[in-house]
C-alpha cells in the first residue's frame, strides 16, 4: 500500500510465479517466511528440515506438496528453482554449495549471518559469481517499512543533509539453541540488523568502535551480550546503535518495558520512530522537515509489519533479478560489506580501539 503521502512502505510485487524450495521448519520459516509467501501468492513446492517430522508439521500447515528426507535431496528436486534457507550458519555454506552445483537452481535465499567469518562470506560470493548464480541473503530489515519510508524521505532531501543516527534496543531475542555453541553472539546475530540497515540508509562505512558486555538473562557463556557500536560513515553521517538484551529484570509483577526506538536528524528536519518487532506491532514513522512539512511533524501510516510483511519484499526482489536478470536488491556482494563492518566490531571489541573498515580486506 502506498499512503497519502506518496510513500510505498510495502514493495510492489512483480513476480510471483518461480517455485521456492524450503529448508528448515523452525519459527522463523514457518512463523515469517511462509506466512509472507502464502500472502504474496508465491508457490513454494517443497521443504526439508534437519527433522522429517518437523518439515512434515509445517508442510501440512502452509500446504506444501513435498516433504523431502534431507536438505540435500530437496536442492536436487529439478521442480525446485529458487532455493530459501533458514538454517544455522555453520551448515548453510555446504548447502549453499551443494545449490551452486545443481542446473535448476536459479536463485538462493541465505539467512544472515550468511556465514561464522567474513573469509568464508568472501569464498561464498565468489563461488556464485564462478557459477553464475544469484547468491541473497535475508537482510529483511531493509523491508521494515519504516525503514523503507525514512529511506524514501532521505533520497527525496526531506532532512538536508544526515547528521547523526540512532537506534536503540531495549528487548530480549529468542537466542536459537545452536547459537549456544558459538563464540560470538549479539553483534553477529541482532545487532547485524541495525548495522546493515544503517549502510542501507547512510552507505559506506569508514570506522567502527563497539564496546560490549555479558548479559546476566544470557545462562551459556558468550563475550558480547549488550552491545554498543558508534560508526561513523564517509558521509560525515555518526551513528550509535544499541543492543540491551537485558532491558531489565522481566519476572512477575515486575513493569518493565521494551521496544527498538530510532531517529535521524539532519540539517533539515528530523524523523524518528519505532521498530514493532518486540511488541507485535507495526513499525512507525514521524517526521518534520523544513523543506516540506513547514516544521510541522507528519506520520505516514501503514497496516502491515516487519514480521511477517518483510518478507514478501526479500523473496521478490531475488525472484525478480532471476526473471529479469537485474542485480537483487540484496546481492551477496554487499552482504559482504555488513559481515566486514561485523568483522571490525569484534575486532574493536578485543583490541580497545575504533577499527577503520580499510582495514578490513573484502
């Protein structure tokens, strides 16, 4: 829907008609992807899992007609040409590979974080480009509507020119048990939202400083628990994202609250808003501009939500550079760049100082 405005918080869907193998049936496929898919009218054909069963429940919940008994049998079913996976991020490369080498597969869908190190992520992309692949991966933040208005309001010079950047977050993620095994924790799996989105709005990086501490709610042993990165961009742009995975004691009786605020300002005006993931909600947008809005603040509205609504714009886009053969919107190269600046966070973390991203080889 587009508002009154004149924004388009949701994208438009141009195709829709490329069938979409799935692998995992964990909440976040069958809670947002194929709820989004169901929605958006597009055909997903079969799923696989780690677990038959599983794959089976979620297979009879969204009606999809096959359930395959490996990951690896379903990227090798010639109906399947457009590959999702929702898997952990030490087992999505050898599948990932696997796909580069089947004939049918046109485009793959990657979760992020799209691998454990950025060589890895490096080896990835390449390894498409040789096989002439399109490589994705689910940066579904950039489809948070909100984020796709304030994108819209700053190419249009609503604000002038950006000055500062914040997004703050006060809420608990459901860490995924496998993340237990791991040594990097908030900045690789939640933070890279706010990281990523932050070179969506503002682009290239050129330091990043991010300090972090353990999270007492957190029982397995982990280094960056709450974590705070200041970055500042070759625009000039300075940013400061945090990640408070605590946000408090959360026990009965106790009132405690959560939310993901955010706000830009520049030269010109100022937007600010919230991000509804934590609370269920829709993500919201307001913002006063001396060009536009006399200094007066507007709110765009919209009824859809970053989970499940996002979704449909990540699938799309890969869906539409296969037919097309355009670049996605979200290309590997690029996911690239966010696993180096994630790359140069754990640096700053070890080494006590601010890591220009030139020092980081991509």
């Amino acid at each position: 829907m587009a508002d009154s405005k004149g924004f388009a918080p949701d994208p438009e869907i141009r195709v829709k008609d490329l069938r979409i193998g799935a692998i995992g049936a964990g909440m976040i496929m069958a809670e947002c992807h194929l709820a989004a898919y169901h929605e958006a009218g597009f055909p997903v054909v079969a799923i696989a899992s780690r677990t038959k069963a599983n794959a089976a429940k979620v297979a009879e919940r969204w009606s999809i007609p096959t359930v395959h008994e490996t990951p690896e049998a379903l990227i090798e079913d010639e109906n399947v040409e457009i590959l999702d996976l929702a898997f952990p991020p030490d087992q999505q490369p050898a599948l990932i590979r696997h796909a580069l080498k089947q004939k049918h597969i046109k485009g793959i869908l990657a979760q992020k974080p799209l691998a454990l190190t950025l060589e890895e992520a490096i080896a990835l992309r390449d390894e498409a480009m040789a096989a002439g692949k399109i490589l994705s991966v689910n940066q579904n933040m950039r489809y948070d509507q909100s984020m796709r208005v304030l994108k819209q309001i700053l190419d249009k010079g609503e604000l002038g020119t950006p000055v500062i950047a914040t997004i703050e977050m006060r809420a608990i993620p459901h860490w995924q048990t496998f993340l237990e095994e791991y040594d990097r924790l908030t900045l690789s799996n939640m933070s890279v939202h706010h990281l990523d989105v932050l070179r969506f709005l503002f682009g290239e990086v050129d330091e990043i400083y991010t300090a972090a501490r353990t999270d007492p709610r957190t029982k397995f042993e982990h280094k960056d628990g709450i974590t705070a990165s200041t970055i500042k961009f070759a625009s000039g742009v300075f940013a400061v994202s945090l990640e408070d995975v605590w946000s408090g004691p959360r026990e009965e009786g106790f009132d405690s609250d959560i939310y993901i605020k955010w706000r830009v300002e520049g030269t010109d005006g100022v937007a600010q808003g919230t991000i509804g993931w934590p609370t269920g909600a829709a993500s919201t947008l307001s913002y006063a501009s001396k060009r536009t809005t006399g200094g007066q603040w507007v709110t765009p509205e919209w009824d859809t939500m970053w989970f499940p609504h996002a979704f449909k714009g990540v699938m799309e886009q890969l869906q539409y550079a296969v037919k097309t053969g355009d670049a996605p919107a979200l290309t590997v190269a690029d996911n690239v760049k966010t696993v180096a600046l994630i790359e140069a966070g754990y640096r700053s973390m070890v080494e006590g100082r601010a890591v220009k991203l030139s020092e980081i080889a991509i």
